[in-house]
C-alpha cells in the first residue's frame, strides 16, 4: 500500500465500516475474515480511543514527525459516529496536541460537523472526499457502497452541506473502484 508510506501512523475510531462497500479490501483482511458476520453489517466503536491518542501523540512526537491517516481499514465518518462521536473526540485530542500532518478521508457529508475542530488544525489537516461518481443513476447499477452510504449528491463539489474551506479540501472521483485499490484500497 504505497498510499501509506507517507504515514507514520493509521488512525481506525472504529472496527468494521457500515458503508460494506464491495470492492472494500478491509473485507479480506484477518479482522473482517474471521468474523461471521457480512462486511458491512457490523461495527465496532472504540470507545476511550482519544485517551490512547493523547498518550501515543506525546510518546510519538517525542521520536519525529508525526503524520496521521484516517482512517485505513474504516470511515472515521460512520453512522454511529452521530451518536459515539469517537472521531470527534479524536479530533479535539489532535487539536490540543497537533500532528505534524492529518489526512481525513470519508465518504461521509457527516465530517462538516467537524469543521471547527479541523479549523483548529489549519495547514496540518487535509480532508479528502471519496465520490465514485457524481450520478445516482449509475450508482444504483454499480454496486459500490451499500445504501447506507451517503448519496453522490451529497457529496458533491455543489452540495451546501459540502461547504467548507477550501484549505481543507481535497476530493477523489473514482470512475472505476478498482482503481482506488492502488493507492489505500478506498
Ligand atoms: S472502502 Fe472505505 S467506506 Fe467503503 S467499506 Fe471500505 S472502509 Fe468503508
């Protein structure tokens, strides 16, 4: 996974991913493989997680830079996270004691919730938006994410919802799923 060699360290808020995408890699791994339960259909909420940042920010930034991807195997931005605000949490733990840089990756419009948090973190955070295509239409044939996951629409560069600054945007359009595999499989 080429993608993350420019990270020093992945960042999960949760187990599982409600989002079951099927072209998802995290669904092969042992973490997902061993369970009898579908990709998609569970999810673990790590709870006490910003209590560990904190601890691991202190002891990593004493050894060099820090730099953070999250999330590799889930979407910070789960469903759940609407109620467990676990990523939220993490956020403020990160906005006390910055990283040297923090790349937010979701497919989720959820994440605007959050901008005051990700404003705290000014040049050290990127948010980085997955939109396989910007047609409902042609979602609905593809069987990308399951229909929990946020619409195209919603997502898109117009959306209201979408509006943030544009120092933390970044987005991904990914016409074919088997392309995302070649960078952090998202
Ligand atoms: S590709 Fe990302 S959003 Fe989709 S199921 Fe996997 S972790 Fe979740």
């Amino acid at each position: 996974m080429g993608f993350l060699e420019d990270y020093t360290h992945t960042l999960n808020p949760y187990g599982g991913c409600a989002f079951g995408c099927s072209y998802c890699y995290v669904k092969g791994m042992p973490v997902a493989a061993f369970r009898e339960e579908a990709w998609g259909a569970w999810v673990d909420v790590k709870q006490g997680a910003d209590e560990l940042l904190r601890r691991e920010l202190a002891r990593a930034a004493a050894k060099g830079p820090v730099r953070i991807f999250m999330s590799s195997s889930t979407d910070p931005y789960q469903p759940a996270e609407y109620r467990e605000q676990v990523t939220r949490s993490l956020l403020e733990a990160m906005a006390e004691a910055p990283p040297d840089f923090l790349l937010v990756q979701t497919r989720s419009p959820l994440v605007t919730r959050d901008i005051d948090l990700l404003l705290r973190l000014g040049s050290r955070v990127r948010v980085s938006m997955t939109v396989e295509t910007d047609l409902d239409t042609v979602r609905r044939v593809f069987p990308l994410p399951r229909r929990r996951s946020p619409r195209g629409s919603r997502r898109s560069p117009g959306s209201r919802k979408q509006a943030s600054p544009s120092r933390l945007r970044s987005r991904r359009y990914c016409p074919a799923a088997s392309a995302c595999r070649l960078c952090c499989g998202r």
